[in-house]
C-alpha cells in the first residue's frame, strides 16, 4: 500500500511539475508573435521553399537560401507564416501566402494585438547578394554562351541595379559584348573580363564610355587592394587614375562573386 502511495505521489510531482514548467514556458512566448515563416523564391525557373529562422529575443526572422542564384522574383515574393494578430507591413495588411512583398532590403512586419492594441515588429532580411548594399550588374549572354577567351566578344545584354541609389540604374543594354581580359588573372577559377557597349555610355556619374573593366580580384581576400591604390594615386595627385565602384557580378544567373567595375585605359 505505501508502495502505491508513493508511486501516486512520484506521479503527481512529475506532472505538476510539467505542468509549471509548461505555464512558464507559454508565459515567456509574446502574445502577438510570429511563430512559422516561410518564403517560396524561384531560381533558374525553379520554386524553392526557404524557412525563416525566428529569434525572438531580437525580434529578427533571417532567410538564407542554400544558393546564391539570381532570385526571379525578389521583388514580389510571397510568404507563408502563422501568425496569434494581425501582421502589416507598413499600412498594409499581410496575408499568409497571398501579399507579396519586395525583399531587395529588410522588411518590418508589425504584429498587432487586437485585444490591448499592442505592436510587436519582426525585421525580416534575406540573406543574398542581391540584397547586399553594392550595386548589381547582371550580365546574360546569348543563349547562355559561354565566354572562352580573351579575344572574341560574346554577344549580351547588361544592367545595372542599384537599390541604394536609383539613379545609377541602368536599364537592359542589349547590345552589349562581354570577353575574358587579364594575364595570369584570366587563368584564375574567378574570371576578369572587359564590356563593350554599342555607343558610349555612362556608369555610376563617370565619363560614358564604351569599354569598361571588371577586376576579379581572386587573389585579393580583402577586394581593396586596387581601391586603395588607385584613391592614393588620385590623392598624389596623378594626372590620371582610375575610378572604383565594387559590385555584385551575376553571369548567366550564376553569382560570380564581389567585382571592381573601372574604366578601361585605351
């Protein structure tokens, strides 16, 4: 009989403590919180679901995608999340899997409380070069051709998109030829190559011109060595030195990597 009597009082311990244990729990959890994010990206024709990783002690929801590719639809992408209040972005409301949104920089989403008229915000980033701070220049190449060597021009299309400075945005050129350039550097895994624009034309405020240079810097951990010496030539005051402006490179959809875009010294 004691036997059972402690069994029972084991027992009833063990849940009352499960019990407080899951009050506690449910105390800390926000009220008006987002606790399921999801956002559906299409790369190279492809839908992937990318799941939000939700910090609630910072209030940050962070996506990463498993490839750097160019994302189609960044800038109407839709999410998917679970939400215990209403959820604005802005002045406009959010519906799960029906609102897109533009994810080029962070998003703020405000959860509201109906019952107390309290606000909780969520900042909403993807991780991607397409949302970093440098400019973006995409180049595509008829029919996905590659480009082979240092000699040829390969017929293609360029853009320029800067979301920090709108009026750096260059609009598709579409005759546009882009070809390998360096020596040693054209052997590296991360290609330099040289444009040539069908008439003269102006990159980021600098004098329009037809060729420009983009330097891979592969052996340049740090991508600043040629900035830095080119500001000291200029500083120095040498008659004339090249002007930088770092980018993100995508070839064929494909993320090359962090670029330098200079002029071409003829």
């Amino acid at each position: 009989m004691k036997i059972n009597n402690l069994l029972f009082l084991f027992f009833y311990l063990l849940v009352a403590n499960a019990c407080t244990s899951s009050a506690e729990e449910e105390a800390i959890i926000p009220k008006k919180n987002i606790s399921d994010y999801r956002l559906t990206l299409i790369q190279n024709g492809v839908s992937r679901t990318i799941y939000g990783m939700i910090n609630e002690s910072t209030s940050t929801i962070m996506l990463k995608p498993s490839s750097n590719d160019w994302i189609e639809n960044i800038d109407s992408a839709i999410a998917i999340f679970t939400s215990k209040g209403r959820v604005l972005v802005g002045n406009v409301e959010q519906i799960s899997g029906k609102t897109p949104n533009d994810f080029k920089q962070p998003i703020i989403y405000t959860v509201i409380d109906d019952d107390d008229n309290t606000t909780h915000d969520y900042t909403v980033t993807l991780a991607s070069p397409q949302t970093s701070d440098l400019p973006v220049i995409i180049i595509d190449t008829k029919g996905g051709a590659g480009i082979y060597d240092k000699v040829n021009y390969v017929e293609s299309t360029f853009r320029l998109v800067d979301t920090a400075n709108p009026d750096n945005n260059v609009e598709p050129l579409e005759k546009t030829g882009i070809r390998g350039r360096g020596n040693s550097t054209w052997n590296y895994p991360k290609k330099p190559y040289r444009i040539k624009f069908d008439k003269k034309t102006s990159l980021f405020g600098l004098g329009a011109a037809k060729s420009w240079v983009l330097l891979a810097n592969y052996q340049d951990p740090t991508f600043i060595t040629n900035t830095v010496a080119l500001e000291l030539g200029s500083r120095i005051g040498f008659a004339f030195t090249n002007h930088t402006n770092h980018v993100e490179l995508f070839l064929n959809k494909k993320y090359q990597g962090s670029y330098v875009l200079t002029e071409q010294v003829q």
